[in-house]
C-alpha cells in the first residue's frame, strides 16, 4: 500500500525526534504498511469510533511509553496523521 505522512504527524514527530527506540520501532511499522496489500495485514490495528476509514496502533516501549499512532485509509492509500503518548490528547486530536 501506499503512505504518506500528514503535516501533523510530522510536527508531531519533532517532538519525539530524541527517542531512538520510538523512531526505530516507527520504522518499522512504516515499512511494514508499506508492503501490505490490505487493511487486514497490518498488526495491532484497531479501528477508531465505528469508522471504517481510522485506526489506531499503539507501540508500547515500556509500561510508562505507551504511543499512539492515528492512520487513516483512503482507497489504497495511508495516510500516517498522528503520533501521540498522551492518550487523552491523541483522542481528542484524532479523527
């Protein structure tokens, strides 16, 4: 599938930019998007709010570094929106 960041996620992720793990872990699941070919072969994605174009994924560092990170699904394009720790915030912000 194809992906693109939105301009939140990438603000988001200066705020994070000095966690190593975070960015590796991140990495990753970027990666792993990429060569899937449905919604259906990504790991740990849970959909947000009964809609059927937002989801969620949580990358868990250790029991106090929960993230989240929003996604949205548009035909056969992602689009990376969010990364949040905050899980109030993330919510709030995402769909």
């Amino acid at each position: 599938m194809e992906y693109e960041y939105t301009k939140k996620f990438k603000k988001d992720l200066l705020r994070y930019k000095t966690n190593e793990e975070l960015i590796h872990i991140l990495g990753k699941k970027i990666q792993h998007i990429a060569k899937t070919t449905s919604t259906k072969d990504i790991h740990e994605l849970v959909t947000i709010r009964k809609t059927k174009a937002h989801y969620r994924i949580k990358i868990k560092i250790s029991e106090s570094e929960i993230y989240r990170i929003g996604i949205a699904v548009l035909k056969n394009k992602v689009w990376v929106a969010c990364i949040d720790k905050d899980k109030k915030r993330f919510y709030k912000r995402f769909p």
